[in-house]
C-alpha cells in the first residue's frame, strides 16, 4: 500500500514564529495528495519537507484568512512552473471566490498547470473523496473530511476451505459470486467488510455541529486548538477552539487519533505538550501536539 500520512507544514496560528510557520498540511493518501490551508511560507516548507508540488491533487481552503490562504499564490504558480501534469482541484468556501481569483492571479505568471476550482456551495457538500461541513468561524469558514470508502478483505481460511484459489479469487471479486464443484460461492461468504479510512480537518471554529459531523468515527482528526484552557474567554470571542474543546470534540467524534495545531503564538513553543495535556484529561485516544515537519501516519485500519 503506499503511503497514507500527514506531513505538518505549519502550525502557527495568526502570526508566524521562529518555531512555527503559518497553518499548512499535507495528506498522502495513496495517490492523493490534498494540501489544506496554504498560509505564507507553504511553498518553501514543501521543499523543507520533501513535498513536490506534483504530489498534489487537491487543495482544500477552509476560509479566506490570511493564516490559512496566503500561500495559495505561490503554489498555484509553482504548480504552473514545474509543469504539473495532473489537473488539481481547490475546494473553497464559495462565499470567497473574489479572494481565491486574486490569491490565483496576484502577479503575472504563465499558467500551465490545470487548475480546477471547485467551491463549496452548500453545507454538508462533497466531490469526490472530500467533504465539507460548516464551521462556525467569524466568516464563513468549512472543516473537511477525507473518506475512504468501504472495501473487502477476502478471508484466507474460508477461501481454502471452499476450494478457491487463483483466478477464481479475482472472479469472485470481479463478479461477486463463482460457482465450484457445482457449489455457489457468494463473496459475502468468504469476505468481511474492510472499513474505509477516514481524515477530518477542524480550523477555526466555536464547538459546533459541523465539527462534530466533519469529525465522527475519523481515523485522524487534525484539529486547530489556538488557546489553551484558562483563555476559554478568547477561544469563545475569536471563534476557535481551546485545547479542551478539541479534545471534548475528539471523545464525542469517537476519533482514534488526535492532532491539535494552529497554536498562538502567546504560548512559549517549549510549553507546547501542555495543549496535549489538557487535551487527554478529556479523550482517552492517542494525542499529537503538532510541530512543523512532523510526519504523522494514520494509525493502522480497524
Ligand atoms: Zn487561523
């Protein structure tokens, strides 16, 4: 299988530090490759992280602040630069697109990349393997969700004992059943449902409904967490989420996996496990407080 990571470009929120770039996020996911939220300084990050732009397949903006959107030019017109063959898709909210077409055509370039945009026009929207649902941010602003769908896993004990083998295999697969010694094979029989992997992405936001739909049963939930506990008051007056709130959405999602980023930059970097901290008073699942670079894989399938 190839890989199916998520390599953090950036992890800052407002303003960029010594430690932490502007918000950015890539997810490997077999041949995908879907960047989130291109800040200032996306582009030298990727090269920092061994990201080439080719990788990309998607990229997927969350809202039009400057924190989670100012790169965008420059990967656009690196995309065009190095000739990307493969079309890219963005995912915007709708409500944005007199910024997107500035942030797309900001400076002159030659534009040789196929750039699709594809806005969010509704709530609860999807294309392809994203969706989006409305977060409840000071303008309009939407979490994406990564979906995998369901497969098969063939089960090796009850393929031998029904005599299959081979080609049959791939038969009974293709066409869902096959018929052995006279006998009807049906690929329920000899299968179990293979759960599709998951990948939420919660930015600014209040706790709201959204975030818990854009978060449910996730493998991997990356989730901004802008302040800590204590500064509850902020987190409520600037639309975001505190590391508690994060890790109250985590437990009521029933994720598996927790990342929290999108820190402020108030907080000494060397405090950051903090976060993580209040964060696992209140979910009892695995916890990563994000630091720039870091390559995260998602956990292994149920
Ligand atoms: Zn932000």
């Amino acid at each position: 299988m190839s890989r199916r990571e998520l390599v953090v470009l950036g992890s800052a929120s407002q303003t960029p530090t010594r430690h932490r770039n502007h918000n950015g996020y890539l997810l490997r996911f077999d041949t995908d490759g879907v960047l989130f939220d291109p800040g200032e300084g996306t582009q030298r990050q990727m090269t920092h992280a061994g990201v080439a732009a080719a990788e990309l397949t998607r990229i997927c903006i969350t809202h039009f602040h400057g924190d989670h959107s100012l790169g965008l030019s420059a990967v656009l017109q690196r995309l065009s630069l190095d000739a990307v063959p493969r079309p890219v898709r963005c995912h915007y909210p709708a409500s944005g697109q007199e910024f997107f077409e500035r942030l797309r055509y900001s400076t002159v370039y030659h534009e040789r990349a196929t750039v699709v945009p594809a806005p969010v026009l509704a709530d609860d929207w999807t294309d392809g393997p994203i969706s989006a649902h409305p977060l409840d941010h000071r303008i309009d602003c939407f979490g994406y969700r990564y979906t995998e769908p369901d497969g098969v896993r063939m089960l090796p004990d009850r393929l031998a004992a029904a005599g299959l083998h081979g080609p049959a295999i791939s038969r009974l697969q293709r066409e869902g059943s096959v018929l052995v010694d006279g006998r009807v094979i049906r690929l329920d029989e000899v299968s179990e449902r293979r759960p599709g992997q998951t990948v939420a992405f919660v930015m600014d936001t209040r706790p709201c409904p959204g975030a818990l739909t854009c978060a449910r049963d996730a493998d991997l939930l990356v989730a901004e967490s802008t302040f800590r506990a204590a500064d509850a008051d902020l987190a409520t007056r600037y639309g975001h989420l505190t590391s508690t709130d994060a890790g109250r959405l985590a437990a009521e999602a029933g994720v598996r996996k927790l990342v929290l980023t999108h820190f402020s930059q108030r907080y000494p970097y060397e405090d950051a496990d903090a976060f993580g901290e209040e964060a696992a008073a209140v979910f009892d699942g695995e916890i990563q407080v994000a630091r720039d670079f870091d390559v995260i894989p998602l956990p292994r399938r149920r």
